[in-house]
C-alpha cells in the first residue's frame, strides 16, 4: 500500500467570540479509513464542506489531524517530527485548486520551480544545473522553456496550472493529490489537463489522489472512487463499479447531478447513524451502512 | 423575425483595435432556452454584455444590429437602455458574492429593482420579495431577505441574484456562466429552477456557459462560439447528433463519462 | 503574450501608474534637489553654519548685479553698512562704491564631503570682507542659505532614518505576529497597542527627557532618532500583522509549506513582500511627521542645539511677529519644511492611488 490513512479525526472550533472558549466543534474528518495502492489513483469525491480538501490536506501534513494514522509505503509518519518528514515531502506533492492564487504572482516561473528544488538542493548545485532542471519540467508539462522569465499574471489559468503540477513534479513524487485541481477551469482545458495527467502518469510512476465536486471529471481519471459526506466516507468502489451500481443514496445524487444534471428530491439532509461502518459488499464495492 | 426574442445580426465588438467578437448572429425564440458555448476568452460573455449594452471602457460596436422585442437596441439612449435593464432582460452573473453590494441586505437590495421598475407601495414590495424568494426556492425567504450576501452560502447567494433578476419580471433572463463556482449538486438545483422559472413565468433564457453536457441537458438551442466568431447554431439536439464544425466535436468529446 | 516585451511583475506595472502622475514626479524631483542638497551641503554653502559676523546681524538678501552703469559685466555684490534711521531701526545700506565679485569654486572653510572627505572648494563665494547672504542673514549674522542646507542635512536624514528602523521593526513585529497567531499574536499586539496609548507628543518629551544632560549633540542626534523610531512602529506593525493574517492563507504559502520551507523562510520570501504594497506608500505618508517631531522638538529646544543648524531651531527665531515683520527672510525654514512635507504627502498620495487597485485585486483572487 502505497499509502494508508486509519480512523484519522479533525475538528474545527466553530468561531465564537475571540475572548471565549469555542462552544462547538465542526466535526471536518469523523472517523476515515482509506488506502491507496502505487498505481491505482483513488477519486475523492464529496460536496464543499465535505472534509475532501481537510483530508487531503491532513495527508501532506499541513494540517495536524486530531487521531488517527498515516501510513506511507508501509511506515507510520502521524508523528514523525519535521525535520525527518522532509524526505517524505519529497514523496509527495500536492497541485491546488486556484492557478490564481497557488503561484506566488511576484516570482518569476524560474523562481518557483527553483523553489521546489529546495529539499534537494545539493543535487542542484549550479544555477546552471537548477536551470536545467526547470527546463526539463516544463517541457514535460508541454510548455516552453523560454517562459521562465515570464510572471503567473502572463498566463491563462490553464497554463498556470500546468506550471503548479510542473513545480510538483520537480522532485519526482511518489503520490500526487490534486485538490480540485480543474474545477476552476473550463470543460475543455479540463479535458487537456486530464490527458496531461494520464501521460505523466505513464512516463513517472505517480500516483493521483485526486480531489473534486464532480463525479464525472474524477471518474476520467480514477481507478477507484471513495465518496466523502459529512467528514466519513459513505460509499467506495472501482470506478466502473460505483458508475453502473451506486448503493449509498448519496451516491446516487452525486451521479445523478454529475452525469444528467439532475436533482434528486430528498427534502433532508441524507441520514448518517453513528454506528454506521463501512460493509463489504463484495467486488471491492464497500458502503456505509447501520 | 416575429417569432424570436431577441435577434444579433453581424455584430462586431472590438477593444484596442482587436476584435473580440466577429461578425456574430444569434437568435433566442420566445420561450426558449438558448445556450451560447464556448471556451474562456471566446467572446461569449462580451456578447450577453453588449445586449445590454454594458460593455466596459474601451469595448466598441464596431457594426452590427440587435432587436430585442422587435425593438432595435443598439440606437437607444442611455434612458431608455435603463428601462430595458431589469423590466425586460435580468442578468445573472457567475460570482454573486461580486454582484451584491456587502453593506446592504438581500431584501434591500431586491427592493431597489421594484423601486425603480415597478409602481408597488412599500406592502406590496415586501410581499413581492418573500414572494420571490420563495420562488426561486430559498427555505426561510423572511429570514433570507433579512440577511447580508456573505451569511448565505454559495447556492443560497446564486438564487438570491436569480430573484433580483427576475423581481421585474423580464422577458429575458441572461445568466452568465451561473453555475462555475458552485458543486454540482448545487448545479443541479440551479439548473432545475431555471427550468421551473422558464415554466412558470414565461421567461426566455440565454445561458452562457462552457459546459457542453449542461447545455445538452438544458437548452432546446445552442450557439457554439470560439475565438469571437459562432461557428455553429442550431437545435440542440440536431447540433449534438451530428456536429458539424471541429471544434464543435472538440467540445463533444468533453461529455463522454 | 506578448514575445519581445520586457516581462514586468505585477507590482513593477503598478509602480509605471507612478511615472505618468506629472504632480507626483515634479515632487520628486524637487525632494531630490532637497536631498542633493544636503548631501553636498558643504560644497553649495558659500560658509559653515556657524560663521558669525555680528556686524550683519539680520542683514537682508544681497542683491546680486550683473550690470554696471548699464554694461553687462560678471556677476557682484555690492557692499553694505549698516546704520540706524530715524526711529533706531536697523537698516542696511549699499556701498556703492565696494563691489565684490561672485567667484566660483572657491577655496574657504574646510568641511567633510559626505562627512568623510576633506575639502576645501565651495561653488561660489566672495572675497572678504564682502558677505554673500542669498536668503539674508540671522541674528548672529549666519547665513540663512548655508544654514538651510546645512539644516537640511539633519532634519531630512532624521526622517528618513527614523522611518527606515520604524518600517524595520513594523514589518519584523507585524509579520512575525501575523504569521504565528495565538498567544505571540496577543502578546505582541497589546505591546503595540500599549506603545501607542500614550499620546504621541508628550511621550516624546518623556523620552527625551531621559536623555542624559552631558551627551554631545551628535549623540543627541541620534537619540532623537531612535525616540522617534519608537512611537513610529507600532501602528505599522499592527496593520502587516493584519495584512500577514491573511496572506498566510494563501496557496503560494501552503505550496512553499508543502515544498519543505521553513517559517523564517516563507515569511521573508512569500508574506512580506507582498505587504509591500502597503508599507511602501504608507511609509512615504508617515516620513513627515518625523520630519515635524524632529522640528518640533528643536523648535521648543529640546533638540539639536545651537551652533548645530536644523529646519527646527532655526525656527525658534522666528517665534517673535516684530523680527519677522522685519526681517522675514528668517522664514524660510518654514517654507523648507512645508515643501518637503507637501511633496511627500503627493508622492505617498500618488503612491497609494497605483498601488491601491494592485492591493484589492491581489485580495479577490482569494
């Protein structure tokens, strides 16, 4: 298993006043247990304030998560303290959602991409060497070395998000999460960014964790779907699996809007128990049930 | 001529000597749903604006005509474009947290447009605004008009503007890119009101968009446009069946699952 | 794209809305001829700031001729006497007779070129006994031209010292605060807020008070500075700590995170700069009132002290409405410290207005 998440929790105070102690908490992550084998990217997909982008997030560790576990190629790294987890940073990358506002707009692109270099900088001693490097990226994400003097401001969202997954691919991770990294942009530019992943996949050995609202755009691209509510994972299966056989009603609504641009008619909200666990159904097909 | 709504002939837009839209031709019929495609920087928003005739500093008609209601609109004065905007063509826009003003409630705002294109009494506009954001399906409209855009979320927002759009009762409800920034679930929602709406108010709606699949299912007719020109218009269904132009069949490998 | 332009940031396009502000950069360039001024102040003053000569206490300008009977000759300076009329006031009359010769680049008073450089060369001077008082004399029959320049010298450099440790300690405070939130946050926002609670001119004078009797006037000099300095940072420090609140949140930080960099790292390379946008026009806004502090306190005497020349105590002479009814050439100071003030405020003005739109837009594409 190329990574193993077990039973991780995070809660957010809801804000009261700044003088007294938060009443409530927000329960972002309630309980997930997910794995991801090298090879087989894993969709997850989930409304806004389903906890997806907390999830993601707690996984690259830049936020903390309350319980729980991560694994990484077998090694438990929750607690592994800063200086040791840089190597494991190395490992894996993360591309954000807005092109906007992931690139720093007062670096020029060659500055960005040197500064991915940072955790391995004794093999760039030579500007000369970094420059390479950054010239090798950016071709591989189709764009053209002379573009490194140039500033984000220069270029459209779906270049710059090609620059935000080259600056990923810098030091060669292992694990790729993609934070709804083409809902900002549109159908078409979608479509190419998607081929793009679909190449570099081929040509690095990486593998996406791939984060989005839409059912239809993560099933492009994903070998298996987990379906995210309220903080818990309601539904998992291979990709073609869940698409022909949703079980979780919530399921069924997602498809129903991704695919046929339909609403379903439940007038609550969908229904969790706290007891539910995740149940076995057979084909690899789990789903939340009492 | 009679039997369509609103009528672009030829129309060319240019900024700074480039030209943003060329040449383009587009027909709404009454009581339909016409959705213009295309991609960021085709042209497609310059054209909702410039029936309005919002268009910003520096864009300029370089030619062409349009007919809203067998009216031409290109020669009105400002007046009377006044009287047009919200009594007959609303427009929604793509990021409502930007279309409301911050500092005045949903209510309020909704109040402005009765005030200025409708002759109801203070009563009646309080009536009419629960009245209509009962309408477009928010689920506690008095305690909706009392708040401020930025306490309600995202979907809540979008069909907060849809309200105000429609408040005057148009004939034509431009509605551009309404749904980009929010989760398909709420894509959904939107998308069915917009088919309620066009149902029970007799509405017609332009919507531009760059989702081939939503206008597939949504529109009975599409303008497909790239680079400022249509390279495509027809019946939804026909254009899709059998697409004629390459990029029209680009836009059609996006809807595959 | 365009392919042979020159490639500019974001911030240096902003910052081109500057150049095309006529008012602005006819600001400019007269804060420059100020500065230039002080900065070669010994080689523009025909004397040292505190060449005496009493016989000319309060002499009026000189007249410079450049016709003699109505021949075109070099420019001079006639000779003046002085006498009392009627009443016993002092007045100045030309000799006709003593004609003395403007010359130039002439050897007089040692002074130190950027206080480091023995010279002796002034750009224009008279033979003595003539006196060459461009902008009249003072009391003490100083020139008033020399002593402006010389002034110049320590009240420009004292706003722009005084700011630059007042921005340093701002940015450090508000972005280290900003950054870090909680506790340190707290603590260090109720220090700001503590510092600036006392009303600003009278913790001035507390401060100065506490400056030793037995200090010489340049330890004095820099005492001031740093007083000055410390009421000046926390109303600065409070607004990047605001501005870094919420640039820590964006994703360009997030990524750096991501990519293995450490805080001290991303707050110098990824937050501050953008609060550039801010502090700088700010800090241009903000150089006059240390510029004001400066002259305030050498006005009431509490600053630099005579011999030494600065805008402020110069002033001090001018607080009597019958010695400027007859001799208002001691004014100039004031006029001096208006322009400077004036052109800041444009500048900083101008500043924001480019800048401004720069700031909302880097705030929507959140």
């Amino acid at each position: 298993m190329l990574l193993e998440l077990r039973n991780i929790r995070k809660s957010f105070p809801v804000k009261g006043g700044s003088l007294s102690r938060p009443r409530s908490f927000v329960r972002a992550v309630d309980g997930v247990d997910l794995a991801l084998a090298a090879g087989e990217n894993l969709g997850l997909v989930g409304e806004s304030g389903c906890g997806k982008t907390t999830l993601g997030r707690i996984i690259v560790k830049l936020i903390a998560p309350e319980s729980g576990n991560i694994l990484f190629d077998g090694k438990d790294i929750t607690s592994t303290p800063g200086r040791q987890f840089r190597e494991y940073r190395q490992k894996m990358q993360m591309v954000f959602q807005d092109p906007y506002s992931s690139l720093d707009p007062r670096f020029t692109i060659y500055r960005i991409l040197e500064e991915a270099m940072t955790l391995e900088w004794e093999e760039y001693p030579a500007p000369a060497k970094r420059r390479e490097r950054a010239a090798q990226v950016l071709k591989t994400v189709g764009l053209s070395p002379g573009m490194m003097e140039r500033f984000p401001h220069e270029f459209s969202g779906g270049e710059r998000q090609r620059i935000a997954i080259a600056r990923a691919l810098v030091l060669n991770p292992k694990l790729l999460i993609l934070d709804e990294a083409v809902s900002s942009l549109d159908v078409l530019i979608q479509k190419q960014i998607l081929d793009l992943l679909d190449r570099l996949q081929k040509e690095f050995q990486v593998t996406y964790l791939f984060i989005s609202h839409n059912l239809r755009v993560v099933a492009r691209i994903s070998r298996r779907i987990a379906v995210m509510y309220q903080g818990r994972i309601v539904e998992a299966a291979p990709t073609r699996e869940l698409l022909n056989n949703p079980l979780h009603p919530y399921t069924k609504e997602l498809l129903a809007a991704a695919v046929d641009y339909k609403t379903s008619v439940r007038e609550e909200a969908v229904a969790i128990g706290p007891h539910a666990r995740l149940a076995d159904k057979g084909n690899g097909h789990w789903v939340l049930a009492d | 001529m009679s039997s369509n709504l609103l009528v672009v002939e030829d129309l060319t837009v240019t900024v700074a000597q480039k030209e943003i839209v060329s040449a383009a031709n587009l027909e709404i019929p009454f009581l339909s749903v016409t959705a213009l495609v295309g991609g960021s920087g085709s042209g497609k928003t310059t054209m909702g604006l410039a029936v309005l005739k919002l268009l910003p500093l520096g864009f300029n008609v370089r030619q062409g005509r349009i007919w809203f209601d067998g009216r031409e609109v290109l020669d009105l004065s400002e007046d009377r474009m006044r009287l047009l905007r919200g009594k007959e063509i609303g427009m929604v826009f793509q990021e409502p947290l930007y279309a409301f003003n911050p500092v005045f409630s949903i209510g309020d705002q909704i109040a402005e447009v009765l005030r200025a294109h409708t002759p109801l009494n203070l009563r009646q506009r309080r009536a009419r605004i629960l009245e209509l954001l009962n309408l477009v399906g928010l689920p506690n409209p008095q305690r909706a008009a009392g708040n401020y855009p930025h306490q309600l979320s995202g979907g809540m927002r979008q069909r907060a503007m849809i309200a105000q759009a429609i408040a005057a009762g148009p004939k034509l409800l431009i509605a551009d890119e309404p749904t980009s920034n929010l989760d398909v679930t709420l894509q959904a929602k939107i998308m069915e009101l917009f088919r309620k709406l066009k149902d029970e108010l007799k509405l017609s709606i332009l919507l531009i968009t760059h989702d081939l699949g939503m206008v597939a299912h949504m529109a009975d007719r599409v303008a497909v446009m790239t680079g400022g020109k249509i390279v495509e218009q027809g019946m939804t269904k026909d254009v899709l069946k059998d697409p004629r132009h390459p990029y029209t069949r680009t836009l059609m490998e996006t809807i595959e699952v | 794209m365009t392919k042979n332009a020159e490639h500019l940031s974001e911030f240096q396009i902003a910052l081109r809305g500057f150049t095309q502000n006529r008012l602005a950069v006819s600001c400019a360039y007269v804060l420059l001829v100020l500065y230039a001024g002080a900065l070669l102040a010994g080689f523009f003053a025909p004397y040292s700031f505190q060449d005496e000569d009493r016989n000319y206490s309060y002499a009026p300008p000189t007249q410079v001729k450049i016709f003699d009977n109505g021949r075109f000759v070099a420019p001079y300076v006639p000779g003046m006497k002085l006498t009392f009329d009627e009443y016993n006031a002092r007045i100045y009359v030309i000799d006709p007779v003593q004609k003395y010769s403007i010359r130039f680049f002439v050897p007089g008073d040692t002074y130190r070129l950027f206080g480091v450089f023995p010279c002796r060369h002034h750009l224009f001077s008279v033979d003595s006994p003539g006196r060459i008082y461009l902008l009249g004399a003072d009391a003490r029959g100083r020139d008033v031209f020399s002593r402006l320049l010389y002034g110049a010298q320590v009240s420009l450099s004292i706003g722009l010292i005084g700011v630059f440790i007042s921005f340093a300690i701002g940015l450090l405070v508000g972005g280290i605060s900003g950054y870090y939130g909680g506790r340190l946050d707290n603590f260090l926002m109720r220090l700001c807020e503590m510092v600036m609670m006392v009303p600003g001119f009278y913790l001035l004078l507390a401060l100065r008070a506490a400056v030793p009797d037995n200090f010489n006037s340049l330890q004095v000099y820099f005492a001031i500075i740093i007083i000055l300095s410390f009421i000046g940072w926390a109303g600065l420090a409070r607004i990047i700590r605001g501005m870094c609140l919420s640039l820590r949140e964006r994703e360009y930080v997030l990524a750096a995170k991501g990519l293995g960099l450490s805080d001290i790292k991303i707050i110098v390379r990824h937050i501050l700069p953008h609060t550039l946008s801010y502090s700088i026009f700010a800090v241009m806004l903000s150089i006059p009132g240390y510029i004001l502090g400066e002259s305030g306190l050498s006005l009431i005497g509490l600053g630099i002290q005579d011999p030494y020349a600065s805008w402020g105590n110069m002033l001090s002479d001018a607080m009597s409405i019958v010695r400027i009814k007859f001799a208002p050439w001691i004014l100039w100071p004031a006029f001096c410290i208006f322009l400077t003030v004036a052109c800041f405020n444009v500048i900083g003005d101008a500043l924001r207005d480019c800048l401004d739109p720069m700031l909302k837009s880097e705030g929507e594409n959140t």
